[in-house]
C-alpha cells in the first residue's frame, strides 16, 4: 500500500515518511486491521495489547493540531478499532465474523434452527418460573455442547480440513439458549 500523501510504501495505519495517517480501506478485516492471525483461537490479552498499540498511533487526540481531514481519519480508525476489540474479544461474535464475515446473525436467522430445538428451548422457557434450577442446569448443558462443537469445527478448519458452514446455526441456537439462561438470571 502507498500513501495518499507522499507515495511512501506505508505498512501501517501512519505512514512513516510523512507522519500522515492513511485512509481506511473500504472493505477491511478486523483481524488485520489490528494485525492478528485470522484465527479462532486468539487470547482476550492479545487482542487488548493488538488494539493498544494501534490505537496508540490513530487516536483523534494525537490529531488536535492536525487539519480537519486528518482529524476526521482518526475519527474513522478510532471507531473502526474499537468495533474490531468489540468483535474479536467474544468468542460468539469472532466465530461468526470468520464463518461469515459479519459480527451478528441476520434478523432470519431463526430459519437456521431446526424446529425439534425450538420446542425444546420453549419448553425450557415455560419452565423457568417453576424449575429455575433444572432450567439453568439443562442450558448449560446445551451450550456446552454447543461450544464443544464450535472448538471441532473450528480445529477442522484451521487444519485445512472442513468448512464454517456449521457456524451460524450454532450461534442461532445459542441466541435461543441465553434467552432461556436470561430467564432464571
């Protein structure tokens, strides 16, 4: 990448022969933009430490004497960081952002259920007010298998060895499962 205002080869956010922050490209990857591995695995601290760093160089206060542009710049990577942290450090949001490359299930993401696990959740939530207890116990449960199978899908595909298609339906069903959790909360 070059810079938009020396032609400099830039390898960051700033570029270092004119100290001028570079434009976000339209269509970016949250895993880049912070310069992690695409990866299911990333750890809570190195993705903090990742968006310090960045941050370090963008934020809008280093750009109080700068022109407006390159105020509005630091706006943008400012905002674009902190969504990236927002999808990155949950390991929900991060499965589905590298499934499918948004951060959140479609509004007709029920269609991803199959209805045998509709019937059981709404079970689940009728008997929340009586058994609070087995509720709890029996969405723990479901979301237990549920992550167990995202760490074998994950794996898979981390070895070259399988797909993501399995991904959003289990964040669908996980959806399901908070909602019955929320109920005996």
């Amino acid at each position: 990448m070059k810079c938009w205002n020396c032609n400099e080869a830039v390898q960051g956010p700033v570029c270092a022969g004119c100290s001028v922050i570079q434009k976000l490209r339209p269509t970016f990857d949250h895993f880049a933009l912070l310069g992690l591995p695409r990866t299911w695995k990333v750890d809570k601290r190195d993705i903090e430490r990742a968006w310090r760093r960045v941050q370090k160089k963008v934020h809008p206060d280093r750009y109080v004497g700068a022109d407006a542009a390159q105020r509005q710049l630091a706006l943008q990577w400012t905002a674009s960081l902190n969504e990236a942290r927002r999808v990155l450090k949950t390991p929900r949001t991060r499965a589905l952002y590298l499934a499918t490359g948004q951060p959140e299930l479609p509004e007709s993401a029920g269609g991803l259920v199959d209805p045998d696990f509709l019937d059981q959740m709404f079970e689940l939530q009728l008997a929340a007010s009586e058994e609070p207890e087995r509720v709890q116990s029996e969405a723990d449960a479901f979301a237990a298998d549920i992550d167990a199978q995202l760490d074998v899908i994950f794996e898979a595909w981390q070895r070259g060895e399988g797909s993501l298609e399995g991904v959003a339906p289990l964040i669908a069903r996980m959806k399901y499962i908070d909602n019955a959790r929320a109920l005996v909360a």
